[in-house]
C-alpha cells in the first residue's frame, strides 16, 4: 500500500499538466476583472467596446460592472458558476413597484458539451387589488466546440453557448409593458480570453478585433 502513494501523487501532479485540467482551469469568461476590455466589429460595419468599469454590491453579492455597449450588465462569479443581476420594476399612479430584484444563474460551470442550465423567477405582487405577475427565465446550453479565427486571433477549441432570455409582466395595469422582452443569441467563448463571436437571432454578428484582458 505504501508503494502506491508515490504512484498517485506522480499522477495527480502529471494531471495538472493535461490539456483537460487546464481547460478546466481557464477563464471563458473573465469580466471579474476591471480594466478587461473587448473590441468589437459589427456585421454592419460599426464598432463596439465592451468594458469592466467598475464593482457593484447587489444583495450581499459584489458584481462587475460591464459596458457592453449600450448596455450595462453586472455579473457575480464564483468557482462553479457566474450570476447576472436582474432588476425589473414599473410605474402606475407616479410609484415604482420593484418586480424582481436579485441575481439569475448565466453560466455554470464545467463546460462540457452537452450540458444545459436554466433559470427561472416567478413573482407576484398586487397594486390596488390587481395582480401583477413578473416571471424572468434564462436558459443556456453548450451546443459544441468550434475553431474560431477573427482579426484578434484564431482561437482553437472556443465553446459555443446557446441562450435564451425572457421577461414577461402579465397584468391589466398599464405601465408594464415595457418590461417585455425576448431575446436569443450564441456566444463562442475562448480559454483566458472571453467572447471572440456572438450572433443574435436576426443574424447580426460581434466580431472580436482586439482586446487586453488580465
């Protein structure tokens, strides 16, 4: 028994080294960091830069505040999973009424082909004696693995993420209307370096053409 110890120990070490442990290990999506920043070129030509500017603290969590965009997203990530903090609310009679509040499950981790994820919020609050229901769903799932080469770099291996978002308010107050929202896409994601393609479901294409990323 004792001869096998020094055998294991040799084989653990030896792991560390393999390409799956270090696939394991890597970052594919590493906006935890301020400073990290992406450029973009567009299916139509324009230009985009995506930016941790900075950290925020929602409900106990202290994300990183991403500029992707126009938009602005703040993500928590831990060892097995990155989180995306969602705040929804409406307006009737001059009052805001927070509908949802809190964090959502984006990406989990092991990457393994294969496996899919989903997230769902359901609340309901009652204005003046009328329901207001919110529900926010993200669903993903890692599709593949393709090599992807753009004017940053060709990068081997990149996983390819499938998400779906939904945000729906069923009422008949008016002023929560605009909380609706659908919304599908694709990102190809590169070890240590993040987003290299994204494609939205009208076919419009994010093409990585730089980037400094720590």
């Amino acid at each position: 028994m004792k001869k096998l110890l020094p055998i294991l120990l040799l084989f653990l070490l030896s792991c560390g080294d393999e390409p799956f442990f270090k696939e394991r290990e890597a970052s594919f999506f590493p906006v935890d960091v301020i400073g990290n920043v992406w450029d973009f070129t567009l299916s139509d030509g324009t230009k985009e830069t995506w930016e941790v500017l900075s950290s925020e603290e929602h409900q106990g969590y202290e994300g990183a505040l991403l500029q992707a965009g126009a938009d602005t997203l703040i993500f928590y990530k831990n060892d097995n999973e990155i989180w995306l903090y969602s705040y929804a609310s409406g307006f009737f009679d001059a009052n805001e009424y927070v509908l949802q509040d809190g964090w959502q499950k984006y990406i989990s981790y092991p990457l393994i082909v294969g496996r899919n994820w989903e997230d769902v919020f359901v609340d309901t609050i009652s204005i003046y004696g009328v329901n207001v229901t919110y529900t926010s769903s993200i669903k993903a799932s890692i599709i593949g693995k393709e090599d992807v080469t753009v004017k940053a770099g060709s990068f081997k291996g990149c996983y390819v993420l499938s998400f779906s978002l939904s945000k729906v308010s069923n009422t008949t107050l008016p002023g929560f209307e605009n909380l609706n929202k659908q919304e599908s896409y694709r990102l190809w994601l590169a070890p240590e370096v993040g987003i290299v393609k994204k494609q939205d479901s009208t076919g419009k294409v994010w093409l990585l053409s730089s980037y400094m990323v720590e």
